[in-house]
C-alpha cells in the first residue's frame, strides 16, 4: 500500500542510476530495494555531458519498461555520478573519468525534463558504499572503508553508523600516495594509488608500454568486442588467457590496493573493508583474498586485521544506492 | 574554590607526565589547566620499565616541588605513554621506542605507589591531541589530524568533535606506507612514514649511513653533549651547522611527513592539521610551513587544503594532555 493510500504500487517504485566510466547502470527498485527492473548502457566516449546525459535517460527508461512503468510514474529518480557532485544545484562538474566533462553540467534538470520524475544527485561512490552499509556485505559493521576498484579508484567511509564526509570530499582514497615519486596518475599527480590500480590509469600504463615495444593481447581482444576502453571484462579474459603485461599490470594494481588500504586502516582502524566497483565485483572473491593478502605485510596490528568482503550488492550497488537517495525507501 | 568547599586550592592541582623515547616531561596544573609547575629529565635507555617508571617518579616530583605542593597532594595524575596501553589494567606493553619494554607492565600502580595518589594512563598521541584540541591550536575546529614528529611518528584524530579510535589503535599514521618497497621501518615493516621520518629510525638510519662511510657531525655532536641518544635538539644543532647527512635525512623526513599527511587528508578530508612531537616543536614554525608545502603536490584537492598549525602548547603538551585524564579540569 503506498503512502497516500493509493493502492497502485507503481507510484511507490523508485530508479536509480549508476555513471560509470565505462557502463551506465540503470535499475528500478520496489519499497524494500529490491530490483524489479534492470538496463545497462556503455558510456558514451564521445559528445561530452549532453551525450551521456541521453544515454542515461535511454538505459533508465529501458530499466522501467522491464519493471513495467513508465518513468514519469516513478517516485523518482537518483543519480551516482563522479566528478563534483553539487546535489543543491544538481550540477555535476570535472568528472575526470568521462570525456569532455569539466564545466558544471545541469544533470539532475536534464535528466528530470526527459524522464518526467524528481531527479536527485550523490557521489557515485558515496551511494554505493551506503548500499553496501544498509542492504549489503556491511550490514554487521559500525564502521568500515567501501573500496570501489573500477575506473578510478573511490572510496568511502561510514565512522561509528555515519557518512564520514570530511570537508565534502573525504574517501579520495585512489589518490592516497602508495609510491613517493612513483608512476604517474589521471590526476597528475604521482604515485597514488589509483596510478597502479585505476583501469582508466592502467589502460594508460599498458598502452605506454605497447609503444615501447611490449605485447599483449588486451587491446586486441578489446578489438574483438568493438570496444574502444578496456573494461573489466576485458581485463579478466586476457587473465584467462595469461597475457603477461595483464598479469603484471593487476598484479601491481592488487600490490597497491593492499598497501593503501593498509594505510588507510592503520590511520583509522575501521571494522571491516568492503571492496566493490567494476574490477572489484568482475574478479570478485579470489582477488578480494588477493588485496586481504597484500594488505597483511602493511598492516600495524597485523594480528587483528578488519574484516573483508566483496561488495554483496554486486554491479547493481551503485545503481541501488543511487536509489535510496529518493525519500520512499523501506517502510 | 575547591569542589569540596575548601579554600586550600592545592588540593585541586594535577599532574601529568607525557613519556617520550628521548625525553620525560612532567607538569602541575592548576583547574584551568595552566602549568604552576614542571620539570623534565632524559629517558633512561637501560634498566627497562622499572627504572623508567623510577624516573617518571622522581621527574613528577621535582614538578610538584616546584609547584609547592607535594605529590600525595595531588587530586591524581594522568601519564600519557606510548605502546600498548590499558587504562583499566593500569598496564603498558609494547613499548616499542622505550628499550626492554614488550610484556605488559603495571605503570599506574607502580607510580601510584611511590607518588601516593591516583594514576590514570591513556595513549601519549591521544592526549597531546586532545590537549591541542581543547587547549591549544586545535579549538577553532571540529575536525583535525594531530601529527606527533618525534621518536616516532604518532598521530591521533578529532572527527567532529570526537576523538576517533576505531577499534581502539587508530591515528597509526606513521605506519602510512609513503614508499612501496621502500627504507625499512622499526616496526619491522618497509616504506612507513615513520621509516623516514621517525627520530629513532633516522638515527638507525645515520648509523648505517656512517658505517658505509659517510661522514656527520650528528654523533660528535651527541657526544659532546654526552647523550646516547640523537634527540631533537642534536639534530637541530647539526642543521645548524650545515651537517649535509642530517640535512638530508630531515628533507627526506619532511618529504615522507608531507606524502603521508596528503594522503590522510586525501582520505579524511579534516579541517586542520596540527604538528607537534619533540621534532615538530624543536624545528617549529619554518619546518611546518615546509611540510605543508611538501603536501600540496600529493593534495588531492589543492586548491583548499586544510589549516595547518603548530602545536600550540609546545612541548607541554603532552603532559597537559595526560593531566587532562585526572577528573577535575575546568570549572
């Protein structure tokens, strides 16, 4: 039964969207956050905000004709986005993991006027990491660190049952330094994490080492599927089939998600670490055991480590999170 | 006045003593916290924890004497200690910078006994951050990351106005990795903040320098002064006579300090860092200018990086900050 006593459950169903750097996820949920409708979309690489703005419109609407409404009929709609998220002005501005995307861009109206439903803004990692906390692996935990390995890489905190936000921007932990004077990173800076770890920075790295003479399979594979990013997927099958460079490069990549998560639990020792995003959620439980083992040797209380888990929400987190930002959640 | 309707006001005056690897300081303190008395001898670097504890002793009570007062006058003190504290079990284990310290050992009431009045133990970084916090140059804000640059590299944090502990060892800053593979640290582990930037580590670290051949004055210096230990003051004193050994090693601590501080703000996002510790306060005003220089290349959000302060309470603080564990503070 819905709040206004209406008993047509569509008016109580909610969507909501994750902005990736490589795919657009779109999911409709009902009242307990369960999913009754799915879309995902890759993102666009070219035409800028306006372009990925229509897409995420496109695998939304896709998302609520498999739920069986029409968007205008949803309670409405949330968004994760990357970049600087300004949820009062439902602007998003240099969202550095997407094409073209550094002036603050309408997309909570823009979204709004197509889809015919209240559009509401958060923080892509943020929406994911209290998913996880409220329905997810972080159930059972006062405090944890949310890693999301994907393009970037994000994290998030929940200190003592609470979003730890800092001044706004707290959790950049891709750009904590695992290697002073180390490999150069999207953000410009060097030695951050998200320099060895970060797909976006790793797609960088194995394309440098392409120029200079080194082979691989990643980028034809990438080929093979009409692809012009290297996604998860496409990491994960040059794995399979023991691509040295791929190896290598995820190798690094695991070395310094254990390190930096180290660091961060010895500043904060928090419960429990929560590992999602692309890369996260595609490798899943072996490579978890991999970043928990690379943790250990880093770890200042190595006796009595946080626990750690995959992401429970899976690919659709971020996408579930996004929707609880629209009031009308739960009973 | 007294709580207890006497006029006699020494009744109502505590101590606190803050043990350090190189140094014990003791102080008095009034209700409002302001030092009526203090003193400071060198750590003992034999005899283990009891001639520590002896010499804790015997420092408090040179303090109460100044003060007029003698110890068993005292409402309690407070002791703010490195290692593994228990404050309900009276004990300290673990005290890694302190030599022969590892089992537990039961300091309050071994201190209780000789000064005859109540001993409280808490964390030494905790309580020179709440001091700074509530005294000093951490009351404009909500949220800070203290950094103790001492014997080792402590660091403690305030979130919101709350001391944040996590599972009870949190602000392990100095074990941040700046340096994947890098120097070997004292806790055992490689590429730590504090394997650069600890006193006791650099001095590990000049020793096998000088032993490879390379020439200072750090420890002619050290002898002159008839100390075993390199203490803040010698390593001033080496800068101060442009001894290039120690120049390096302090420009590389200040790099690691930088690194390791940028990647805590990257993740907390707080409001105000403050630099104390027995290096931080000896070096001052100009050395904390260059490590929040030394940060900004590794600031994620450069353009509004955090207020960045020099212990205000100096070398105090720390005891004033154990003084603060004794009930009674205030009004």
């Amino acid at each position: 039964m819905s709040a206004d006593g209406r008993q047509d459950g569509t008016r109580r169903l909610r969507g909501g969207i994750d902005l990736g750097g490589t795919k657009i996820q779109a999911v409709i949920v009902d009242p307990d956050n369960e999913p009754v409708g799915q879309a995902r979309h890759p993102t666009p690489t070219r035409g800028g905000p306006a372009a990925v703005a229509a897409e995420m419109a496109a695998t939304l609407t896709e998302a609520a004709r498999a739920a069986g409404v029409a968007t205008s009929d949803l309670v409405g709609v949330g968004v994760g986005s990357p970049g600087e998220v300004d949820p009062s002005e439902g602007t998003v501005a240099e969202a550095r993991n997407l094409t073209d995307w550094t002036d603050p861009y309408p997309l909570a109206a823009e979204l709004g006027r197509v889809l015919g439903t209240p559009v509401q803004l958060g923080n892509d990692v943020d929406v994911a990491v209290r998913a996880e906390f409220e329905l997810g692996a972080g159930k059972p935990y006062k405090s944890l660190l949310g890693v999301f390995w994907g393009t970037g890489v994000g994290g998030g905190l929940i200190l003592d049952g609470r979003q730890w936000d800092g001044r706004g921007s707290a959790g950049e932990i891709g750009h904590m330094v695992v290697k002073q004077g180390g490999r150069r990173c999207t953000c410009g800076r060097k030695g951050c994490m998200e320099a060895y770890a970060g797909r976006l920075a790793m797609e960088l790295y194995a394309r440098k080492l392409v120029k200079q003479g080194k082979s691989t399979k990643l980028f034809k594979i990438a080929k093979e599927q009409n692809r012009d990013r290297l996604t998860s997927g496409i990491w994960a099958r040059a794995i399979e089939a023991k691509d040295k460079l791929a190896i290598q490069l995820i190798d690094e990549a695991i070395g310094a998600l254990g390190t930096g998560v180290a660091s961060a639990i010895n500043l904060l020792d928090v419960e429990a670490i929560v590992i999602g995003g692309g890369l996260g959620v595609r490798f899943g439980e072996p490579y978890a055991k991999r970043i928990e083992r690379a943790m250990k040797p880093h770890l200042f209380l190595d006796d009595r480590p946080p626990a750690v888990h995959l992401a429970a929400l899976g690919d659709l987190g971020g996408a579930i999170g996004a929707a609880l930002l629209v009031a009308g959640s739960g009973s």
